[in-house]
C-alpha cells in the first residue's frame, strides 16, 4: 500500500507499523515521501530507531513512561506538559530535546561564556563578592556583566541604571569624572582658546 493511500482527505494517517490511524501531526515529516510524511508515527519510529540502535550494540538510555501529552527531559529530570516544549519537525516526537526552561538556562550559560568568558558559577562568585549589589550604586541587584569594550575584560556586575548609564557616557572615565562635578556644582566649563576649539581645565 502506497503512502497516498495510507494517508485519507481528512488529515488522518496510517502508521504502516502499529496499523493505527493518527493525525498528521503525530509523523514526523519526509521530503522523499510522496505525501511529505514518515512511513512509521513518530512513536513507532522511536520505538524502531531504539530498537536499532541497541542491535548495535550502542548504550541507549531507557525511556521514561510519561502521561499522555506530556514529556521527560533529561536536563531537569522532570515530566512537563508538551506546551513547555518548543517545536521540532525533525525529531521523533516532534519536540525539542529539552524543555523551554532549561534551553534558556543553556542559552544565558552560552551567551556568558562567548561574550565575557565566564562560567555561570564564576559570575556567581562575582556577585557574591559584591554581597550581591551593583558596584556603582550600591543599591540595585547586580545582575547584568559589564566589560571594556576595548580589551574585553570583565571589570564586575552592575544594575541595569548603572551598566546603562556608563555605556552612554561612552566608558570615558573623564565624562564620568566631568558628570560627578556637575553633579556635586562645580562644573567644569570648558575655555574657548580658538573659534571652535575648546580648552578643558586639567
């Protein structure tokens, strides 16, 4: 039996393997086959993939039972609905490896490590050895990692306000200098020494 015949008007499929009748949506997709799907119901197929695999030879982990409409992650070890899953055609189940929660957790981690060079640990360590406060403001949790921009290291763990505010200053040390005067009233006017040419006091 062909796969068009497998697969009726109403959006209803044939698993050529348990012989059931299922949605489109419980295959998982095949650009070689005429109707676009697999053969086998995304079950079946990974129930025949692990099947395969241990004939191999090849150390598979068991699978965990799960209620119906629900999934186990291996990351957190806990069993979550499928709307705590992104989407993925490709995979047996056609979910993601991972919960939603721990591909973010995954995500903040990589984004550390490319762009500053840390571990989530050792910016921990950070914080902590700030007792858990911006190092500018001394108020605000220290939650966002400032670095110079220039050579790339990591200088500590500020607020939103105080990381957001250097970074528009330019991470010019004398603008900030300049800024904490006009602050405290004695500006620093600049001379003008030349037609547009401005002389700052030292």
């Amino acid at each position: 039996m062909g796969a068009l015949e497998l697969t009726s008007e109403d959006g209803v499929k044939c698993c050529s393997r348990c012989k059931e009748s299922k949605p489109r949506a419980a295959f998982a997709s095949n650009k070689s086959a005429r109707d676009g799907l697999q053969a086998y119901c995304r079950e079946c197929w990974a129930e025949y993939h692990q099947a395969r695999q241990l004939a191999k030879g090849k150390n598979v982990r068991p699978r965990v039972g799960t209620p119906e409409g629900h999934k186990f992650c291996r990351c957190c070890g806990q069993v979550k609905p499928h709307s705590e899953w992104h989407r993925n055609a490709t995979a047996s189940d056609g979910l993601s490896t991972s919960c939603k929660a721990c591909r973010a957790a995954k995500g903040r981690a990589g984004h550390l490590k490319r762009n500053y060079g840390l571990t989530e640990a050792e910016r921990d360590e950070m914080i902590a050895s700030q007792m858990g406060l911006c190092v500018i403001c001394l108020k605000a949790p220290a939650i966002h990692v400032d670095h110079c921009h220039k050579t790339g290291k990591v200088r500590g763990v500020l607020c939103f306000n105080c990381n957001s505010a250097i970074g528009k200053l330019g991470d010019d040390p004398d603008a900030v200098r300049r800024a904490a005067a006009y602050l405290e009233g004695s500006s620093w006017k600049p001379t003008l020494v030349a037609p547009g040419v401005y002389q700052l006091p030292s």
